[in-house]
C-alpha cells in the first residue's frame, strides 16, 4: 500500500511538472475568479452593463458579448440585446436574445485569430522564416512585379497589394479566385507606406494551405482550434448552428455601394447590376464579406471565421501563456513577442499597436488587438495579463443614410477604458 502511495504521488507530480497548473505564477487553463481576485473592482466593472446599454440604446447596435479576463480568469463575462432583432429592415415581434454562448462572424478578426495564427504556428514550427519571399512556395505570385514580396511584407501590410477589389466580379471558382490575385499588380512599392489590404491576408491563406497541405480550415482546425477545445470556432456554419449564431446584414448592399458609387471609397469599371447573385436577405450562419463568401466559398485568410467571445479567449490566453494551454503547446513564445512587437508603420506582424479609436489610452504599450467590420473587437495586454473581447452584431440595425455603418469605436473604448479604471481603485 505504502508503494502504491508512493507511485501515485510520483506519478502526479511528474503531471504538475509536465502539465503546471499555472504559468508565470497565472492559472494555466482560464477559470472563472470574482474581480476582487485579480484586483479589480467589481463596481466600476458593472459600469459595462450601462455602457452597452446606452449604445443599444443608441441604435449603435442590437445587441453584444462582452468579456474580461485577467491573470487568467474571466472576472467579467455577459450578454446584451438581441442576436436577431431585424429581418430585411423589419423588427421581429419575438427577437432572438443575445446570450454569452452567441457565436460571431469575426470579419477582420479573423485575420488575427485564423489566419496569423496559422502563420505563427508555421513560423514556430520552422517551416516557414519571415523573410521568404512568397513566390518561393506559390510560384505564380510572382508575377507583375511580386517575385520579391515577403511573408513580413504581407502580415505588415505593406506588399504593395491593393486593399480591395471585388473578385467574384472576376472569378466563378476558388481556383479563379486564386489566380486572379496571384495576377495583381502592385500598386505601390513594396514596404515603401502601409496600405490595410484583404488582399494580402488572402495571399497568407493561400500560403499556410500551400505549406501544410491542408485547407485553411482544416489547417486551423486541425492544428489549432481543435487542440484547445475550441469547440464554436469555425469556417461555414452548419445549419442546426445557425440559432445560435448573430444575425449581420440585410443582404450586401454596403458592397453593393462599393461596386456602384464610384464616391464611396472605391472606382469599380464593371455595373453592379452585371453581378447577378446579391444577397436578398439577411444573413445568419453566412460570412459577410462577398470576397470570402462569394470567391473563397466561405473560408478565406481575410475573413470568414465565426467564434464565441469564450473560444476567443482560450486562444488569447494561450498567447498569454507563452503559447501553451493546458496541457497543449500552439507556439514559441519568441514568435508571440515577434508578432505582437512593433514592426513596421507602427504596426506588429498581423496584429495592431496603439489604435486608441478602440483600444483607449489605457492599455500599456504591449497591448495588442484588432477589429472586424461586423463590429468585433479584440484587445490583449501582456503587461496586465488582461483580455477585453467585444463582439457586436451592428449590421443587423441596418445603415446610415450615408451607406456605412454606425462605428462600435466609442463602445469598445469606453469599456476598455472602464476596465482598467477598475484597475486603479
């Protein structure tokens, strides 16, 4: 009995040793904790409930998530609003409430927690270096002037790519698709100013799936998601998902003015009316953006990927962690502190550095975060162990007159702000 005693403690230390329960002194796996935990106060922190009920209020949008964590533990976790609360401009008599469990398209939040995930974990794995030139793996990228464009050029944004082109204009397939941007000029010298291009993140998508062999989804799922149990990430939602899935736009017609109005940011020859398969209806379960729902059948490097403000947080918190959660390794912490460091233009390898318009004036200087048109935010602060994650479904409200849609900045920084005022007291 008394070697048995002895065995089973062994064996369970060898566990804590190979699987710590805790990293740099943090819970390992995030836990649910009160603020008071972690130093926070939990009366400023409820100041949110108000926050995002005046922007509801407001008609900034129907509904959101929001979630805090710090040193590992969600200390602020809550829903507001609706899911659904219109269908083609009409206001449903039973609207679909917002709960935590609500899943979102991410939009440009993809292109940090899909696709330069894929990248770092490439990167980490030794499989690509961030100096190869892109051409060395896709070959017919090369054309146009791109043979020397960099892996860094297009996690930086600075390729010279342009930032948008509607290709489903110009292409029937995802292989179309492919080679009409691998056939795209630059329009600009590469690294010479930072232009936020689709382009290059599709270019990225493109890569990780020449490199591992796998789609871009099974790749992240395979390599990522699945490993941390990120059970509510994913491209393509199935259809028994969609009930639990934020409702977006009533159709495309923000794209629609981008191909028409030649006043709207963008100059597109071709009519908007040449395009024959518009949305009509509102989208549920369906990505947003025509390039990736259209031309990439859903699953893209620029936009695609739908997610759970929890799910988000376990990848975050593994970039806390040093790369690891659980008893699972995503990444070298060397390859975190490179991408999340200031790189060129002010900007990290994907992720972006002192956006005050959604992060505030809070956050330390290694904060990090991004957003997506959909009206997501995400915002990361190694200095604090700290996580703020605010996913919206502004869409849904419908569009100013001028064609755009109402800005979830303010609402973003006006939490952020508030959470680390509750770190103050």
């Amino acid at each position: 009995m008394k070697n048995k005693a002895v065995y089973l403690f062994s064996f369970f230390v060898s566990l804590m040793i190979l699987f710590p329960a805790t990293v740099n002194g943090r819970p390992n796996r995030l836990t649910q904790g009160s603020p008071q935990s972690v130093g926070m106060d939990r009366t400023v922190l409820n100041d949110i409930d108000s926050i995002v009920e005046s922007a509801i209020d407001s008609e900034v949008t129907p509904g959101a998530v929001v979630l805090v964590s710090k040193d590992g533990r969600i200390v602020f976790e809550n829903a507001y609003g609706y899911a659904q609360r219109f269908d083609m401009g009409t206001e449903l008599n039973n609207a679909r409430k917002m709960t935590p469990q609500t899943i979102f398209d991410l939009a440009s939040v993809t292109k940090v927690m899909g696709t330069t995930q894929g990248i770092m974990k490439l990167v980490s794995d030794g499989l690509i270096n961030l100096e190869d030139e892109v051409s060395m793996y896709i070959p017919e990228f090369a054309e146009n002037g791109k043979e020397h464009v960099t892996v860094s050029d297009l996690l930086t944004h600075t390729s010279g790519l342009p930032a948008w082109a509607p290709t489903f204009l110009y292409a029937d397939s995802y292989e179309e698709t492919k080679e009409y941007v691998y056939s795209l000029p630059l329009e600009y010298e590469t690294g010479s100013e930072r232009v936020y291009s689709d382009f290059s993140f599709m270019m990225l998508g493109y890569l990780i799936e020449e490199v591992s062999g796998q789609s871009l989804d099974n790749y992240l799922e395979n390599d990522i998601y699945d490993p941390l149990k990120m059970n509510n990430t994913f491209f393509n939602a199935s259809e028994e998902t969609n009930r639990l899935i934020a409702a977006t736009s009533w159709g495309n017609p923000y794209e629609y003015k981008m191909v028409d109005d030649p006043n709207f940011g963008f100059y597109v020859e071709e009519s908007a009316e040449s395009f024959d398969s518009w949305r009509d209806y509102t989208l549920v379960g369906e990505v947003n953006d025509g390039n990736s729902y259209y031309a990439h059948n859903g699953v893209a490097g620029h936009a695609g990927l739908f997610s759970t403000a929890r799910d988000l947080a376990v990848l975050g918190q593994t970039m806390l962690n040093d790369g690891t959660y659980g008893n699972q390794t995503i990444y070298d912490s060397e390859v975190i502190d490179e991408f999340t460091s200031e790189q060129r233009f002010g900007q990290g390898y994907g992720w972006e550095l002192n956006q005050s318009w959604y992060m505030g004036d809070a956050p330390s200087d290694n904060a990090y975060g991004h957003t997506g048109f959909t009206g997501t935010q995400v915002i990361i602060d190694p200095d604090h162990d700290l996580q703020v994650i605010i996913l919206t479904n502004k869409q849904n409200n419908g569009q100013l007159d001028s064609g755009s849609y109402r800005s979830t900045g303010l609402l973003s920084r006006s939490i952020v702000d508030k959470v680390y005022e509750s770190m103050d007291n």
